[in-house]
C-alpha cells in the first residue's frame, strides 16, 4: 500500500478500545529501511510516540492496537 505522509497529518487516533488518542502531528520514518517507525502525537499538553507496529488500520482515522490492561 502506497499512502502520502501529509494524508495522515492532523487526522485523529482511536485505540481498538474506541477511546480517543490523540492526533497525528509528525511521521518518523526509519529512512534506511524507507518504513514508519513512530507516530508523533498531540495529547493535551504534550507530545508523545505510538510505535507504527501499533497501528492497525488507516483511513478517515487511524486506529491503534490498546496498550493491555
């Protein structure tokens, strides 16, 4: 699958629990393996990292793999 990085900019993170997450900021990529590594997201009042391995699925909103409970 080929997506543009600016696609995913701004759009909103739900966890597979459908909690709200956050939303996309910045996308690190590893640029020797040319893959994604880390979504940079804004919570209120700070900004943190969700491994990409997290992510499940892509498409009017990006939903992450729960942290288990």
């Amino acid at each position: 699958m080929v997506m543009r990085l600016s696609a995913i900019y701004g759009k909103q993170i739900y966890n597979t629990k459908g909690n709200y997450v956050g939303y996309v900021d910045e996308v690190l990529i590893e640029i020797d393996q040319g893959r994604g590594r880390v979504l940079a997201l804004v919570l209120p009042g700070e900004k943190v990292g969700v491994p990409y391995d997290r992510v499940t699925a892509i498409g009017d909103i990006i939903l992450v793999r729960a942290k288990e409970e």
